[in-house]
C-alpha cells in the first residue's frame, strides 16, 4: 500500500471523533469527498462532524447525507483529535473553520499543485479531483465497504471537477473510477440532472443579460463577463444563481482564457479564471492571493469593480506573453 495513505487509514482508525472540513464555495468534489469519508468512517464506528464556513448550494442538496454538512457560527467549538481537510490547498481556504484546528492531528488531503502541505499527514497528488484520493483510501480499507451512497458522492466530485469528463485533468484512472462506482449503484442521469441540468429561473435570465456584455480584447485571446450588484438587483438574483456561468466566456471561438468578475460587495470582487489550452491562470490567480488549477482557477480582490478588471486583464496579458 502506498504508505501516504496507510499514513491517514492510520491515524483514521487511532482517532474516535473526527471533523471533517474544506473550503469556502463548496463544490461536487469538496462536499463529495467530505461526506464519503463521513460514510466510511462511521462504518468504522467513529464520531464524525462536517462543518465549513459556507452555505450548501441548491444543486448539492440531493446529495446523500448532505443535512449532515453543518455551517460554522461565530464561536462554535469541538471537541474532536483529528480534523481532516480536503481540497483545500492552505488553511486559509477553510476560512473561520480555522478556529477549530488547535492541537489535534491535521490530514490534509488535496489535488491543488499549490498546496503547501499544511498537514500532519499530507495526501496530495495530481489527479483530476480529491474524490479520486478518498475512493483510494477506500479501496485499502478492508473493512469499509463501497456502498451506493459512498458511490454516489464519490461520482459527484469526478463528474463536477471533470465538467463530466471533458477537461484535460481527466485520465484514464478518472474513468476507470466512474466505471467502478457505477458497478455501485451510482445513477449518473440523476447527478447530471441535479448539478448540470437544473437552472433557477433567475440564473437563467441572468445569463441572458450578463451574456449581452460580453467583452473582448483586441487580440481575441481574453474573453470575460462581469456581475455587478446591480445586475443580480434588477433580475432578483443572488450570488448563487451565477453558477455556471464561468464557463462561457473561455468558449468564445479563437479565446484562450475566460473570466468572470463577480461583485460579491463594492469593494469584494470575486474572480473566476478559465483557460483552454495553454495559460496558467493559477498563476495570475496568485498575483492577487488566490489559486487553483493550471486551468481552472479563482481570488478575491478588494478593489471596485472597474479597477479589478483592469488589473485582471492586464495580469493575464502579461501572463499570456509567457505561456503562449
Ligand atoms: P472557481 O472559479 O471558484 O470555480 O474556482 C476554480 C478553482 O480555483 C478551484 O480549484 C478553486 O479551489 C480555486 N480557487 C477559487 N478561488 C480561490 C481563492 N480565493 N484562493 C485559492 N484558490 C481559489
Ligand atoms: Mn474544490
Ligand atoms: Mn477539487
């Protein structure tokens, strides 16, 4: 066995209450992989917690045992000898979970080529989501058994952090995964439906406004839409119905990266970053603090709106100069 992860089934199987946790704007692959390991875990007769510092998307919420993901509040406390933490590639992405972490024992598992290793434990390797680490360790455990619902979120994290098997971090190891989990029971149409295929009535209509002021640079390369309060005021939309959205810009024909600038607050720009083939726009996202993957990536910049935008694409034009 890879002694990594005989390494965390270890110190797993020393502990007797366990928190589980990861980053803010959860996504299929961080609340999948938390709660597969809550389900394995439990069949290990362990006490376990989910908390993070964030709401659950709606799409998430069919998920099996999601009601389990607790939300952190200003002086909660635990009283837990192992905390695990998962897709998250430094302690500050777990945002005031922090607060939680004191003298326990930290696993650290993660996919990100930016983690610093923040763990006791570390088991961080370059594959295509975190899920793809936690079915490992499931693998090795002799005990715990691959029921449908550990199958389930384990599928919603591949199929999430792929874009269903489409982006380059998919492997072959990624599909022999989904073969395996779907031999359990897994009902891909089902988790297509909910993440994919299910738009609020005002993410729709958002779309359609934010679409129309779609901008370009002269070279064509750099394609991107912005959200302003205002925007997400007059269609009665929250921050959540932009989902999705990130990905249209990188689609324009002849584009190498794509942006998206969301006003979380005047002064609270979050940025999400996309590229096609070449630009590392992890690298640009952590010019202004952020991070993520080669091709996917994201930060948050407390500036205005305008002045993001105009550093943003500047970064990327500098960025664009030495990858291209
Ligand atoms: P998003 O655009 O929010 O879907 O994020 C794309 C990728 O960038 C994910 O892998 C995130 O984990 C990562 N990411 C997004 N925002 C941040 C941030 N502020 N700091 C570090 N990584 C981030
Ligand atoms: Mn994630
Ligand atoms: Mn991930």
């Amino acid at each position: 066995m890879n002694e990594k992860i005989s390494a965390v089934i270890n110190s797993i199987k020393d502990a007797e209450n366990i928190l589980l946790t990861g980053h803010i704007s959860p996504d299929g692959d961080n609340l999948g992989s938390m709660l597969a390991l809550k389900l394995m875990m439990e069949q290990l007769g362990k006490k376990t917690t989910i908390i993070i510092d964030d709401s659950i998307p709606d799409c998430f919420t069919f998920l099996p045992n999601i009601e389990e993901v607790q939300q952190y509040e200003e002086g909660l406390t635990v009283d837990v000898d192992l905390i695990v933490v998962v897709d998250s590639s430094n302690l500050e992405r777990i945002a005031r979970v922090q607060e939680l972490v004191t003298e326990q024992i930290v696993i650290n598992i993660d996919h990100h080529e930016d983690n610093n290793l923040f763990g006791d434990y570390n088991l961080v390797a370059e594959v295509a989501a975190t899920v793809e680490l936690i079915y490992n360790i499931q693998q090795e455990m002799k005990e715990v058994e691959l029921t449908s619902e550990i199958a389930t979120v384990l599928a919603t994290g591949l199929i999430t952090d792929t874009g269903s098997f489409r982006y380059s971090n998919t492997t072959s190891l990624t599909h022999q995964i989904m073969a395996e989990l779907l031999n359990y029971g897994v009902d891909p149409s089902l988790i297509a439906k909910h993440v994919l295929e299910t738009n609020s009535y005002q993410n729709l209509i958002l779309r359609g406004k934010v679409l129309q002021d779609l901008q370009v640079d002269s070279t064509g390369k750099i394609a991107w839409l912005k959200v302003s309060r205002e925007m997400l005021e007059e269609v009665g939309a929250e921050l959540e119905d932009t989902e999705g959205l990130v990905n249209y810009p990188r689609t324009l024909k002849g584009a190498e990266v794509g942006v998206l600038f969301k006003e979380v607050e005047e002064q609270e720009i979050r940025v999400g970053l996309r590229s096609n083939n070449y630009l590392k726009v992890n690298q640009v996202a952590d010019l202004f603090g952020g991070g993520g993957h080669p091709r996917a990536a994201g930060c948050t910049i407390n500036l205005k709106l305008e002045e993001v935008e105009k550093e943003v694409i500047r970064a990327i034009k500098e960025q664009l100069a030495k990858d291209k």
